[in-house]
C-alpha cells in the first residue's frame, strides 16, 4: 500500500503589463486571464525571499511599507502574507512583526520529523552520520533532482537512535554544485536540524515536500545498520525536497522501524 502526501506551493509568472505599478492608486479586479492581484503580490515577496533580499530569522517591512513599495492596499498585502504564513514560509509573531520563517525554528522543524514514539514520550534522536560522499548520480536519483550535465551528487547516510536503539536510517542525496563543501564532520558538530545548516551555510531553504510511503522488508544490509532481522516490515518513505522556484535539492529515502513509533502526518 502507498500513501502519498502533496503540500504544493504554486508560483506564477506575471506578464509586464499585469504586475502592480508603484503609482498606482487603484486596484482593478481580476480578469480570468490574470492572477488575483494579493497573488501577484505574494509572487513579489517570494521574489524576494528568494533572492534572500530577507534572510531566514529576519523581520520583513511591514504591511504599510510593502502596501506603499507595490502601490495596493494594506489589505491586499495581509491576504497575501496570510496565505504565506500558513504556507510555513512567514511567521507572524505578535508585537514584533512578520518573519521569514527559519528551520532553526521548532514548528518548523516539526514539519519535516513525523515519526512518534506510541507512548506519547517524545524524545531527542541521537546522529550517527555513517558516510558523505560524492558520487555521480545513479539514474533515479538524476530524474528527480533534475540534474543536467554534471550528474554529481553528495549521498549522506545517517542512523537516527532513540535510547541507544537504532529507530531510523536515511540515504540522502543532494546536489553537489550545492553542497560541495559538506562533510560528515560538520554534519556530526552541527547540533540544530540539518535543514536549519543547509539554510544558514548554504543558503538552500526547504520550504515544501511530497512523499511516497509504502511497506518493504528489510534488507541485509538495512537490517545490520537498523540492528533487526532480515525481513522485518519497514515503512519506507521517499522524499523529494524543494527550494524557491520549485526547484528539487533533495531526495531522501528513510527506511522506519515500527514496533515502538508511528509516521504522522496533519493535513491541512
């Protein structure tokens, strides 16, 4: 059986005569051919996220200096940073303004962690990062990424433990024009969520992605590194991580022991 789980953010690309003029004193209506003008809006400010003008952490201008910047309403602006807060990639926080929102986060960290002990008792994970290496890109791997040319990837493994226990084993695969400068060493001295390092050292935000669940056996060599028996059900989970622009940068394959943990998703 396989589930799969989509949270799509979709950009648009505005011709010339359609984006807001920074005189302008009205706001005409929507024709079917053109984007809603508060989307419009959104697809400048993540124009601008993503060219880091607003760095991850920090405040952005407020509702009243973006309404003057893009010539619309302060309400046009609020609908459109509504949509981008609950899209995860602004943070409102009260008193202090609107934020890009950072992995270095906790609610955004748990966007990405779904895995759950059954008796509730949450707990940190311990790292074993077992290699990272460069590698040119096996076949699946190319597609996904969308990688032309240079087929160079950076494969990391890693066990996540709980107790000592091995619970989790990830095989992730990234862009090495990307990363090229990141090794297990920094990886294993980094103590925040490895999305969080590749945001701040690497510029490279995951701001959505889809997966496919499905059941497998383990495999010998699964099965050694995740310390159980040959055969074992596993939940298998592939990921497809995007940046800015929809850009894929990474793909990742976990495979999850069941016994004592659940996978959970919330649907929005």
């Amino acid at each position: 059986m396989i589930a799969r789980t989509y949270v799509c953010i979709t950009t648009m690309t505005m011709p010339e005569n359609t984006k807001p003029s920074a005189t302008a004193k009205t706001e005409e209506a929507a024709t079917p051919s053109y984007s809603p003008l508060y989307r419009q809006i959104k697809n400048l400010i993540i124009a601008s996220l993503r060219s880091a003008e607003w760095k991850p952490g920090e405040v952005i201008p407020s509702e009243i200096e973006l309404a003057a910047r893009f010539g619309v309403s302060q309400g046009t602006v609020r609908k459109a940073i509504d949509e981008l807060s609950a899209e995860n990639l602004l943070v409102r926080k009260q008193g202090k303004g609107t934020f890009v929102a950072t992995h270095h986060e906790e609610k955004i960290q748990y966007r990405f962690l779904r895995l759950q002990p059954n008796n509730g008792e949450v707990r940190p994970l311990h790292r074993r990062f077992i290699d990272c290496q460069s590698l040119k890109a096996p076949a699946n791997v190319a597609s996904v990424l969308q990688l032309k040319g240079d087929k160079q990837v950076l494969e990391i493994r890693r066990v996540l433990s709980s107790d000592q226990a091995p619970v989790v084993l990830d095989e992730i695969w990234l862009p090495y024009k990307l990363f090229e400068t990141l090794t297990a060493q920094r990886l294993s001295k980094y103590r925040g969520p490895m999305y969080a390092l590749f945001e701040s050292e690497y510029g490279v935000r995951m701001i959505r992605a889809t997966e496919q669940i499905s059941a497998i056996a383990a495999t010998k060599d699964v099965a050694a590194l995740l310390q159980v028996d040959e055969g074992l059900p596993l939940l298998q989970v592939l990921r497809t991580s995007y940046t800015y622009g929809d850009v894929p940068v990474e793909y990742r394959r976990g495979f999850y022991r069941t016994e004592d943990y659940y996978y959970r998703n919330e649907l929005n």
